[in-house]
C-alpha cells in the first residue's frame, strides 16, 4: 500500500506469541498498526525495531495499557476517539483454571474484564468512526474453548462465550456500514502460554486430528485476511482454527 492508502488497525497484546505474529502479519500486509502490551516492554521495544527494519515505510507504535485496569483502559479509549482506525484486533487474553461448580467471582470477573468487557469498550470507541467512513473491521479472537466443553474452563470459555455473542450482535447492526465484525477461534497454539502444559503436550496432540498444534503465523494469516478487502462480505461468523479438533467427535475408537 502506498503512504496514502495505509489503513491503521489497533491490537490488544501484540508484544508476544500470537499477537507480535499478528502484528506482523498485519504490517506485511500492508497496515499501520498500534499495539497494546501489559507487561513485556522490551518485548514491546524489540518488535516495533525489527518492523521498522524490516518495513521502514510502515508506522508501528506500542502502547503500555493493562486491560484489567479499567481506569487506564477509559483514559486509552478517550485518547482513541480522536483517532481514525481502520480495524481493531482484541487479541489480549486471561486465562482462569477452576470447576464449575468451584468458581471463584472476583477471578472470574478480572478474567471477563480482560476477555470481554474490555473488548466492547474498545469497539464503542472505534466502531463510531467507522460507521462514519464506511469502512471497518474488527476480530476478536476467542477460544474453541467457547464452541465444546472442557473441563476447569468455565470461567474462561463463559468469558470467550459472551464474546462470540457480543460480536455476533455488533456485526448484524453495523452490517449495512460495511463494518464486519468475527471471532477467531484458535485451538492449541504453540506459544508461551502452552508452557505449562508441556508435559501433557503428546498426549494433547494425539486428539487433535492434524495431530500438532496452531503455529501463530497460522492463525495470523486469518485476521491479515479478514482486515482486508477480500473478507468484506464476511460478518458474524465464528471461525476454528484448529486442526479440525471443534469436528471430531469426542469419544471415538482407539
């Protein structure tokens, strides 16, 4: 894209694992990106040096931001209501481990606040703008976690649940502005994250069909392309990217 026509998207948690590889792909592709991170500055640092190295005619900037922190969160989207986004990645995440019927409020709620709540506060102040250009993506990225149950998830996927249902809404109301809005529903990718599974991580990769986990640049490649023109009759939908995990049947012959 040329200086003229760069659109600018906004990502939540782009500093590492998934994110930094959104981030990328979202610059190959040609956009300018801002991104939030919580707590990895030089990890933050390092990406926007290797994007300016790497694409010197794009604008890559970082922005400290915890989503848990609602006042901090506030004082962001009023700083991003004078701005102009072309799209916004909610890519930030929070996992919460418990039984159901063990569920504790106060971290359930800090995990809503981070995976979902922050999420419609800011999209109510992107989407306004949008609506006004016409034009206007947003992906939120979920969980197969939300599409089939698994247990000691419960908070997490109610919180990725109302998510789905969140965006589903916001899609059909801003359908008609060529705003589209969709969840990305990853599986097992290899990141950080799945660290502390690693001793589980053969055993888990036995049930997924594809037989491995997502790389990030796998489930990257599917917010570049639902930023872009291609994906502009795309709306409401709810897409696995799993290796065919959310298909299978659950019990099954050994």
């Amino acid at each position: 894209m040329s200086p003229e026509t760069r659109t600018r998207i906004l990502v939540t948690g782009g500093a590492s694992g998934l994110g930094a590889a959104i981030v990328r792909a979202l610059v190959a592709a040609g956009h300018d990106v801002a991104f939030t991170y919580r707590s990895s500055p030089p990890a933050a640092e390092a990406l926007v040096a290797e994007l300016a190295a790497s694409h010197p005619g794009s604008t890559v900037t970082a922005h400290a931001l915890d989503l848990a922190d609602r006042d901090a969160l506030e004082a962001f989207c009023e700083t991003l209501e004078a701005e102009t986004f072309h799209g916004l990645v909610h890519n930030a995440g929070q996992s919460s481990d418990a039984l159901a019927a063990m569920l504790d409020q106060d971290r359930a709620e800090a995990a809503m606040q981070v995976n979902f709540w922050s999420l419609t506060r800011l999209a109510k102040s992107l989407v306004r703008g949008m609506i006004r250009a016409r034009a206007g993506r947003i992906v939120a990225i979920g969980s197969v976690a939300a599409l089939r149950a698994n247990p000691g998830n419960a908070a997490y996927a109610a919180s990725k649940g109302a998510l789905i249902a969140y965006c589903r809404t916001l899609a059909i109301e801003s359908a008609k502005r060529n705003v589209t809005v969709n969840v990305i529903a990853p599986g097992f990718i290899d990141t950080d994250m799945m660290a502390p599974y690693a001793a589980h991580r053969a055993g888990m990769e036995r049930q997924i069909p594809a037989g491995r986990f997502a790389r990030p640049e796998e489930v990257a490649a599917l917010a570049a392309f639902l930023m872009g023109e291609g994906a502009a009759y795309i709306t409401g939908a709810v897409l696995p990217v799993d290796g065919g995990l959310t298909a299978m049947m659950g019990v099954h012959r050994s």
